[in-house]
C-alpha cells in the first residue's frame, strides 16, 4: 500500500526532517509511527498526502509515484486517503453531520447516498446521535471521533493518523485506537503517528520508529 | 486488502475516477450557487453594504443613460419638424405665392408647405413682439409673404440639400433652415454620451475592485475551510467555484439593487416632468430603463462580479494550501 524507497526531505530552511527513509506498509495492515517530536513522523505522513514533496528518493502509495504527481490528480490521491489530525480540524460553523459529509461532497456525491453513508460513519464511531450538533458543544473525544467519521466516510483504503490521542486521557485514548483497529479489521490499512509508547505496546502491532529523521527500527515487514 | 473491504462498510477497494457527466456538473453549479447565495444572507448587514456600493456604482451610469436616452427621444421629436422658411422677393404677389406653394407641395422631399401672408406675418408678429404700436406707425407692411416648408426628410444633410435648391428658386429672397441648434445640440448630445461611457468604465472598475476585495476577504475568512476542502480531496475548481458564485451573486444582486434605483429616482422624476411636457403642448413622458437596457444592466453586473471574484481568486487561492 504503501512504498518509501530512500526517501529524504529537506525544507526550505535547511532542515533536514527525513534521510533516506525506506519501508514497505503492506495491504491491510496496520502500523505505529513512533518517535521523539521532530523526529519526522509529521513529514512522513504529508509526503503520503502529497501534502509535501520528497526532496530525494520514491513515495508510492497503492503504487502511484506521489512525489511525482501532477497538482490536478493530487485531489483524486488524498479522496482515497482518510487523514485524522490531533486538532480534529472541524469547521466549527458547521454541524457534526455537515462536517462529516463535507468530502462526499468535495468528491461530488449527492442525495440520500450522502446521508446513509454519513449516518453509517457516525454510527461506526458511536456518534449517532450527535448529527446536528456543532462540534464545539462536543469533548475532545467526540470531537476527535467525529474527525475519525470525517476521515473514513468515503471508505478510503488508506487512514494516516497524525497524534490522534495528544489530547486525550488514556481512557479515550484506547478507545480511539480500538476504533482504528475496527476499521482495519474490516481491510483498512492504517498508520497512526503517536508517542504514546505505552499504548503502542499495549496495541501490539507493527512499530515503526524514527529517530532524527532516520528509520531505526521496523523498517523489515512484519511477518 | 479488498476481497475483505468490499464485504464491510470500511473500505473501498480502488477510487474509480469521476467522469462529471452534465447531471452531476449541473448538480455541483446549483450547490455552489446556492451555498454562496445562503453565505450571502447570512451576514445580511455586511452584504447589503457591499451590495449598496456596488448598486450606487452601477446606477450612476444607468440612470445617466436613462437621462440621456430621453434628451435624445426629445430632440429626435424636434428634428421631425425642422422647417425651412421662404421668404419671398419683395415683387412676388400673392396670387404667385400660392401657386408657387402648390408647386412646391408636390415636389418630392417636402411633406407641407404654409402660405404666411404678409398680412398674417405682421398680425404675428404684432402679437408675438409687443411692438404693436411701433408697428402702427409703418406706413406700409415691411414683412414679406413667407412659404414655410416641411420638409419629409430629416436628417441634417438632406435638409440642409434642400433647403439649398428652394434658396436657388427666382421668387425667393432668403431661405433659413433651423438647422445651427439641431447640429449643435447633436453635438452635446454626441459629448454627453461620451462622457456616460467614460463614467461607466470608471464605475465598472469600481465594481470590479470591490467584488475583488469582498472576495478576497471571503477567502482570508474561509482560510480554514479552504485547507480543510484540500485535505480531503476537493479540487481547485469545486473551491474555486464557491468563490466565483459569490462574485457573481454580488455582481447581480448589486445590479438588480442599482435598478431598483433608477427606477425610484425615475418614478420621483415622472410627476414633474410630465407636467413641464404639459407645459409645452407635449404628450412626451419620461421613459424608464426599458427592458433591453434592464437586460444589459443586469448582464453586466454578474459579468463584473465574476470577472472582480476571478481576479481575487487566481490571486489569493493558490496561495493557501494545506500543511
């Protein structure tokens, strides 16, 4: 699913976020992006976005070259990608339901599909009854929830998660990660940036780790 | 991964390209245009006073026009009865006078000719001037009989032709067409319009500006909603679109609030001027926009208001991406 071949970034200022990061994210599976902040979990995440460019070296992801993608096909890659960010990004004028819907809408669905597909979302996180709320009258929890229905509505293949459980108590935090279990149960493949170390290993699953911008650990595939 | 995905509500196996097909592309326009319009009555306040400049802007100009159209279906009256007066020699009689006024009632290019007898010029005059007791002092009638001739035609050269060949005839002293005032006021007529033109470029540039800037300012405002649009797939043409509706929302509304100006001032306008038409015999009324120029009016407003969001959005939009 998802193919880092050698892959450096460096910003503008010089900074050198990633150095010759290689691994391989296989179909279905789920893995942690782990690592002391800074380290470039962010980045590594964005460069599968295509919300940043590698400086050197190959991102594919289901086998499209994403560092070299054309501005225009960008929007069609992220359709099929579900990201979740610690700070939720909801639009806050909107209702969870709007909030929800809004990348059905981007890619063009319309009528009743929209609404069973939205309420299914939001029935997968447990937030049924919270479709005409605003997000500001929901905790952290629900809000973040609501960012996960956001994320997974248009049943993308791919859900990246950037620090989903920063803000939240350890409770809502294995909550959370349950939930992303559930999805790649159901064959989504999942990465999930965190320095939750103990949550990790509660979780069990495939680490990877970066230090400094290089991958020291679980760059070889799980078996 | 898919065999497993198709099965449960989580995952699609492969994205499989839109082809926007003419339902779902009219379908997309329709909510972009009706999301900008209900963003529009939101903040009804604030958009009613950008809304109130652009409609100021646009009806300076077309109440001008409306203004200057009617001077012309004035003076367009005017010119229908431009005269060419005869006067005749000194030695022609009267019974030469008529038949000279038969003769030229026939010829092609004259619709009437009068006969003012000397005798009916002087009475005339005596009553026009307030000099009727200087008058009564003359021993004899100074005034020649006078032919004056309506011609069919009427546009300045034509009349202008004739008036030379009836100059030309034996029996006539002087010919005068009142023609001076007819080419001047053309002139000024000529001038005004030009100057409409210029204050309307001027105020379409206006309008164009502010659309620019609302927008712009709705894009600053929607910086959050934009990055958030890019995260999850939109494309540039599903943002852009929201924005250019906007802008011609704008456009027409602004448009349609700079005809409900006009046609106010004109209804305060109609009373009066009827009564000075009445004053002068006139059956003319003032003339509102008219549908063709309602039509251009209104037209032209979106056309600005697209053409002022398009500038704000090639410039603004791109800038914002996601990070």
């Amino acid at each position: 699913m998802i193919e880092f071949h050698a892959v450096s970034k460096r910003y503008p200022g010089g900074k050198e976020a990633l150095r010759g990061v290689s691994f391989r994210l296989g179909h279905g599976e789920m893995a942690f992006l782990t690592g002391h902040s800074g380290a470039g979990k962010s980045t590594l995440l964005k460069l599968i976005a295509c919300l940043e460019r590698p400086t050197a070296g190959q991102v594919l992801v289901d086998g499209l070259n994403v560092g070299r993608l054309p501005r225009r096909r960008i929007p069609q890659l992220r359709r099929r990608i579900g990201v979740v960010f610690q700070d939720h990004r909801l639009l806050h004028d909107r209702t969870v339901f709007e909030n929800v819907a809004l990348p059905l809408h981007v890619a063009g669905h319309r009528g009743p599909e929209v609404g069973r597909r939205v309420r299914a979302a939001l029935d997968q996180v447990g937030l049924l009854g919270k479709e005409r709320a605003y997000p500001v009258t929901l905790s952290g929890g629900e809000q973040q929830r609501v960012g996960i229905a956001r994320a997974v509505v248009n049943r993308p293949p791919l859900l990246l998660a950037d620090e989903p459980t920063g803000n939240l108590d350890p409770e809502l935090s294995r909550e959370i990660m349950a939930l992303f279990a559930r999805f790649n149960q159901v064959g989504v493949t999942v990465l999930i940036a965190t320095h939750d170390i103990a949550l990790v290993e509660a979780m069990g699953r495939r680490r990877l780790v970066l230090r400094e911008g290089r991958l020291v650990e679980g760059a070889a595939e799980a078996a | 991964m898919a065999a497993r995905g198709e099965r449960a509500a989580g995952a699609a196996p492969a994205a499989r390209p839109r082809r926007l097909r003419p339902r779902a592309w009219l379908a997309e326009h329709r909510d972009a245009a009706a999301g900008s319009l209900r963003r529009l009555a939101r903040e009804p306040l604030s958009s009613l006073m950008t809304l109130a400049v652009i409609g100021i802007a646009l009806a300076l100009p077309a109440g001008l026009h409306v203004l200057l159209a009617n001077a012309q279906a004035v003076t367009g009256g005017w010119r229908g009865e431009a005269r060419i007066s005869l006067f005749l020699e000194r030695g022609v009689d009267l019974a030469r006078a008529r038949a000279l006024r038969r003769e030229l009632a026939a010829r092609p290019g004259v619709r009437a000719v009068e006969l003012v007898t000397p005798e009916q010029a002087l009475a005339e005059f005596r009553r026009l001037s307030g000099f009727g007791e200087a008058l009564d002092a003359l021993e004899e009638n100074p005034l020649p009989a006078t032919l004056v001739v309506t011609p069919a035609a009427s546009d300045p050269q034509a009349l202008a032709a004739l008036a030379a060949r009836l100059r030309a005839l034996p029996e006539v002293e002087a010919a005068q067409l009142d023609l001076e005032w007819v080419r001047r006021l053309h002139a000024i007529l000529a001038l005004a319009r030009r100057g409409v033109a210029v204050v309307a470029a001027l105020l379409a540039a206006a309008v164009l500006l502010v659309v620019g800037n609302t927008i712009r300012l709705e894009i600053q405002n929607r910086r959050e909603e934009i990055v958030v649009a890019k995260l999850i797939g939109a494309t540039d043409g599903f943002i852009r679109r929201a924005f250019l509706y906007s802008g011609l929302w704008h456009g027409l509304l602004g448009a349609a609030l700079a005809w409900l100006l006009v046609e106010g001032a004109l209804a305060l306008l109609a009373g009066p001027a009827a009564r000075l038409a009445e004053l002068y015999g006139s059956a003319w009324r003032l003339a509102g926009l008219g549908a063709g120029a309602s039509l251009t009016l209104l037209a032209g407003g979106a056309a600005l208001g697209l053409a002022g969001a398009w500038l704000a959005v090639a410039r603004h939009l791109r800038e914002i991406e996601p990070a």
